[in-house]
C-alpha cells in the first residue's frame, strides 16, 4: 500500500542562511526537499545543498546505534554501555591528568544547534575543564574578539544594512557559494544586486573573480594583504575629511590614536603589496563618502589570514568613524530574543582570556585549534589525554601539516566522536555516538541569529522536528546530560539543577518518558521571555516565520548597550595599537620580498558545505577537488587543464590536478578545502570521491597561531608548484 505523502514547513540548518523549506514526507522519510516560497525573509530561495539533503538524510552510511572500536573492529553496543564506559573514562584521565586533560572540539554545524552549547559547556565546566577548541578559531573567531574590545562583548555583532545601503565593499566573502557568516543573509546574490538596482554600488575585493561579482564589480587584491587596503582605506578617509567628528567625539574614543596608527599607510604604500591602484583605493573612499549610508564586510577569505584581527579592527573602525556603525544604510547592532552579549558577559570564561601556558588567548571559551596537536602531544602534566568531537572533522578543517593532527589525534586515550557519520575522525574513535538530523529534531534558528539578531531583516521562525529521528540515536544535549552523570559531575554548578537534568534525561527514553515534559519546553521559554508566541502557536501561526520591527538604527551608539566600561565606543584598544606596530612593518617588507610568489586561498563550492555534504552522492560528482591556477600562472608553471602538480609549502606537499580559469589572480592558487576522505572507512561516497585535503599545507603551533585571537593560518600561505604529470587526454 503506498504510504500517505505530507508536506512539511521547516529551515535549512546547513547554513546561516536558514532558508524556509518545504519537506515531503512519506510516513516516516524524507521523500523531496523543495524551496518555501512563503518563508517571510528566503521567499523561496534554496540552494543545492538543502534540496539535496535527502540523501544525506536517507544515506545507509548513517549510524544508528552507538559503535564502539575494538582493535580495528567496530561493534554496536546500547547506550547504557557507551555512556557508562566513556563516563568511568572521563572522570579517570580528568583525576589522573587534571581536569585540562578533557577536551571538546565543536564544528561550524555544532552552531545551527541552539540546546547543544548549553550542555556541552556544563559537562566541561562540570569536568572543570578550560579545553574547548572548535572550528571558529579557523574561520572566525577574530570578530568576536574585536567585538569584545571595540564594543564591550564578543556577541555585539554589526553587519550591514543590506535593505538600505548605496555602497557596500565586501572583502573575502563569496556569498552566492558560502553565504554570509555571522550575519543572516538568505537570496544573498540577489540581495546584494538589488542594492545595484536601486542606484547603489557593491564592490567585491577577492583574489579570484567570485561567483556573487559575476556580473558585478570585482578588484583583485593580492592574497593576505587586506590589512594595507584597509590601513590605507582608513587612513585616505581620515586625510579627506570622511570622519564623522560630532558622532564620534560624543560616542567613542581613541580617534587620534587610530589616525596615528594608520597614517603612514598611503594608498601608494599598500599598491605595492596588495596590486590594487592608489587611484582605485581614492576612488573608494571618495564613493564611500559620498553614499548616504555604506559599509565595509569581510569574512573568512580575510579572517584566515595572518592580521585577521586587526583587518576586522581597520573594517570596524571604518565603518564606526565615518559615521555608518548604527546608522541606516550603514551597519547595524541587532537585538534578539534576549540580550545575549549581556548575558555572556557575566561569564568570565567567555571573555577574552589568557589561561594558556603559551600565552596564546582563549576567545569566547574557545582556545585555538591549529593548537590541539600540540596540546595532545605535549608535556605530560598538561597533556589532552581525551577528546570529544562534536559535529566536526578536524583532520580536514584544520591545518595538518603533513598529517600531524591525524596522528595526535591516534594517541589519545579517548576519543569520542558526536556526529550523523564516522568520519575520518569517527575512524580513529573510540567510540562513535549517532544523533539526529537537523530534520530530526525541534528548533529555532542559530543562537548567534536568534540571540544576537544579527539579520538585516529581523524575523523569527520555530520548527517541529518533520521525521521520528532513528529509534536509537539521542540528541547532544542528553548525550551530555548522561556523559555527566556516568562522570560523577555537577552540572550548571547547581546541585538541584543537575539531579534534575540528570533524572530527565536517565528518564526519557524509558517507559515513562512519554509522561516528562518536551525538551521544547526550553524553546517556549526563550520565545515567551521576548514577548513572542510560544513553540506550538508558531509552529501553526506563523510556520514561514514572524516578521519582527525593523532595526532603524540610532539605537546602539550612546546607550547601555556598549558595554565597554566607559559606554565609548573602542577605537584603539592599545593590544591592536602594539601588535599593528609589532608586526605590520615586518609582514609588509616580507610582502614585497615575495611578492613573485605563488600563494593559496581557499574556494568554497556550491554542492559542499566544509566536509558535511562529502557523502552525498547527490551533490559530489566531482572524483576530486582542483587547484585553481591563472592562465598566466598555468604558462609560468607549464601545465594546462587536468595535468598533476605538486604543490609544496613549509608545511607539507599534495599532489593535485589543475583547472587554469581567468578567474585566478596571477600568482594565486585556489584549491577547495575539507576534502581528503581516503581514510573515512564511515563514508562509502566520500571514499569513492576523496580529493585532497588542502590544509596539508597549512601549518599548526604557536608559530602559525594569530595571537590577538589565536585565529589559524589558512589562507595567504606561500607555496611552490611545479608540473608532476601532463593528463593522460593531452599526452601523445
Ligand atoms: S543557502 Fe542552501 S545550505 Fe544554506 S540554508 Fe539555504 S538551502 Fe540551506
């Protein structure tokens, strides 16, 4: 009999963009994935990723059971086993090593899941341990830092006012592939062009020709070279009188230490380095001036590189002195649901601190990943003995320089992977624990979204799960909750709290679970606080979203919620000052000593989403990644289309075939990071389909750290590449 088919409301978790979904469901599986057109802010936009989704959704690689690793056999065992025996493991190295000895690795996809954070840091905390690392310390972690220190918490998030800006310079960022990070952008290209149609003006600042610039305005600019482009940017606006005197003189401070610090950096000056013209720079800023409302973005392509920091310090500082930070058609400071960069600074732990013994920093609880290889292989008393990953590979998104995480990652004395999948991570494991699907279980969008409103457009929007999840695969936050109650840990350090939270969970997948309260009762609760309907009101009401009041600036400067200590705006947070005189003179002469060198850059593809979507064979096609060369840079080196080079940096050499594209700046190779799946024995596509992982090349330890926010190296990295084999199609 065929089974009754449902369509479902719910959003994309891929990424940040959140896109309204319709699901078609066929008793208890996804059977199609289609665009909402009723979603209040994608308005039926999706991309590939989500509609393609199923298959991941429905792969047989999935697990579905607890695995635990014997030898090189893997077996399923119940859950009480696993938690119990990870549990005894746990309390054993944390009181044989210390408390430091734990640690946990979080992945972007760890970011869509609002409930998880909450409990992964109580069993940490609980634990005792400090020993959190994740992806953002590769992609992002810079901004929170300078959030922290130019507006008081690393939760006060601007971004642009894209509904209303007439000029708009995005550096590092292809939001038509990757979206847009901490900053909700759904229709990103289509957003972006319709600022074009209404007589403003988007320029796109990348060392390739992105896809989101075709058509559009697009200058190269030489790879990790932003913070001259910026430095000059500023210091052309401040000498062409573009500063906003009133504005700044009443709400920030540190002006004149900003203008010193960037006042030796000409536009002439930073063409040497960045190949961008000093009239092109002039012409900026004059552009810049004139709009009634511009701003400056930037994201990954910039945050990888050795000065993210103080790029995204120069960008804010931009945007804050010519009078467009909180200003309409400028930048804007969101609200959400609750005043999260409030509450986070009452956390000691999430503000900016140094605990380390390297004295590289902890940012918003997260210690630098290019670090963990070192933390697991170092001295024994501060050794990581045991590591849980959450919804991460770390293999392929982090530097590994030939293959040194990999091999930290096989001598730890436990290592437990959280995730849909064993992945090369998974492979290593101890023990592999499954869990549901974003379509698998209740939520509303990203905690950065939802708390932060860091969305031009300012909506919320709450989803019921759309299928069972798998009978026997249990959500993080009970993973967590079970994890500190087989350690023998207090959880919110708060007794009551933690028996409570402990019986729920030890509960809830008994018999008498059906009688226990909805873990969306927690949903409820964040929703009703902010004045909006609870969970079942807007999953019947308002399934497409609840449209929100407009952010219309003047809202943020001047009042309570900068939360520096003097209510100012930061200008010059004198660590930035001293690092700026540090180290920019120093890169810059290197910059000009090298500047007939190849250097690498990452590329984000449409069907892939860091390592997540690899097994998916309705999106990898491709048997591997490429790298991306210039027709110039393909002459020099003597290769064309398909031939195998080797690329070698100071760190590693891959060997990998080319695609020559007049995308590519000249002495630029592009090659798509987070593939590399020979070893991931969990992922039957992916094996098929492996590629090479790029951050072979990327360097780890102290020396690759950026130490204002202990950011990694990914981007920018100087490499030699040479012909190794002509495809077999052009050979004679
Ligand atoms: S852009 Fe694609 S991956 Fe991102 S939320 Fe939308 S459908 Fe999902």
């Amino acid at each position: 009999m065929a089974l009754e088919s449902q369509t479902k409301i719910t959003f994309c978790r891929i990424c940040e963009a959140t896109c309204g979904l319709e699901v078609e469901v066929e008793g208890n599986r996804v059977v199609a994935i289609r665009p909402d057109p009723k979603h209040v802010v994608s308005e039926g936009y999706v991309c590939v990723k989500g509609t393609r989704y199923p298959s991941i959704q429905n792969s047989p690689d999935r697990i579905l059971h607890p695995q635990k690793r014997i030898g090189t056999e893997w077996h399923e065992i119940g859950w009480d086993q696993a938690i119990s025996e990870i549990g005894r493991k746990l309390r054993e190295l944390s009181h044989r090593y210390g408390p430091d000895s734990v640690g946990h690795f979080v992945g972007s996809a760890g970011g869509a899941n609002v409930l998880s954070p909450i409990f992964r840091s109580a069993l940490m905390r609980g634990l005792g341990s400090r020993r959190m690392y994740g992806t953002g310390t590769c992609d992002t972690m810079n901004k929170f830092r300078v959030n922290e220190d130019m507006y008081g918490s690393p939760m006060r998030l601007a971004y642009p006012d894209t509904e209303h800006t007439e000029f708009l310079m995005i550096l590092g960022a292809n939001p038509a592939i990757s979206g847009t990070t901490l900053y909700h952008l759904p229709r990103a290209k289509e957003r972006l062009a319709q600022i074009g149609r209404k007589g403003g003006r988007v320029v796109y600042l990348n060392p390739r020709r992105i896809e989101t610039a075709q058509p559009g305005e697009h200058i190269f600019i030489r790879p990790d070279t932003d913070v001259y482009f910026l430095a000059a940017f500023a210091s052309e606006l401040i000498r062409s009188g573009g500063v906003a005197r009133d504005r700044v003189e009443r709400t920030m401070k540190g002006l004149d230490a900003f203008a010193q610090t960037v006042a030796p950096w000409t536009p002439e000056r930073q063409a040497q380095v960045t190949g961008i013209p000093a009239e092109v720079l002039c012409e900026l800023v004059r552009a810049h001036g004139r709009a009634s409302g511009a701003a400056l973005y930037m994201a990954t392509g910039v945050n990888q590189g050795r000065s993210g920091t103080l790029c995204f310090w120069l960008l804010e500082s931009i945007n804050a002195i010519s009078g467009n930070l909180d200003r309409r058609g400028g930048t804007l400071m969101g609200e959400g649901l609750m005043d999260m960069a409030r509450e986070i600074n009452k956390d000691p732990q999430m503000k900016v601190h140094y605990a380390r013994k390297d004295g590289l920093p902890t940012v918003s609880g997260l210690q630098p990943s290019g670090m963990l290889a070192d933390d697991i292989l170092g001295d024994e008393s501060d050794r990581v003995t045991a590591l849980i990953v959450e919804a991460s590979n770390p293999i392929l998104a982090c530097g590994n320089p030939d293959g040194r995480l990999t091999r930290a990652l096989e001598k730890l004395e436990l290592l437990v992977s959280i995730d849909l999948f064993r992945n090369e991570v998974g492979s290593l494991a101890h023990y592999v624990l499954p869990v549901p699907s974003w379509l698998e279980r209740p939520e509303i969008p990203y905690a950065l979204q939802s708390f932060a409103g860091c969305t031009p457009k300012p909506y919320m929007i709450y989803a019921d799960p759309v299928v069972d999840a798998p009978p026997d695969v249990r959500p993080e936050w009970w993973i967590y909750i079970r994890l500190a109650d087989a350690a023998g840990v207090t959880l919110f350090e708060n007794r009551l709290a933690s028996v409570a939270a402990k019986l729920y969970a030890r509960l809830l997948y008994g018999p008498l679970g059906r009688f226990l309260p909805n873990v969306k009762k927690i949903f409820d609760g964040m929703l009703e606080k902010a004045g909006l309907p609870g969970t079942s009101e807007m999953a019947k009401n308002h399934p497409h979203g609840l449209l929100l009041p407009e952010n219309e600036g003047e809202n943020f400067l001047g009042t309570d919620r900068v939360l520096t200590p003097d209510a100012r705006i930061n200008l010059a947070p004198s660590s930035y000052v001293e690092a700026f005189a540090a180290r920019v003179e120093d890169l810059y002469r290197e910059e000009l000593a090298t500047r007939d060198r190849i250097k690498l850059i990452g590329k984000r593809e449409m069907r892939r989403m860091n390592s997540c979507s690899s097994n998916s064979e309705a999106l990898v096609r491709e048997k591997t990644n490429y790298a991306y060369l210039s027709p110039g840079d393909a002459a020099r080196i003597g290769v064309d289309n398909d031939d195998l080079v080797e690329v070698v940096s100071r760190f590693g050499k891959i060997e990998i075939p080319v695609r020559v594209t007049s995308e590519m700046m000249d002495r630029t190779v592009a090659i798509p990071q987070c593939w590399g799946h020979q070893s991931a024995d969990g992922l039957s596509h992916a094996r098929k389909h492996p590629g090479i992982n790029s951050n072979l090349l990327a360097g780890d330890g102290p020396e690759t750290i950026e130490t204002l926010s202990g950011m990694s190296h990914l981007s920018g990295i100087l490499v030699d590449i040479r012909s190794v084999q002509t495809a077999p199609s052009r050979e004679r």
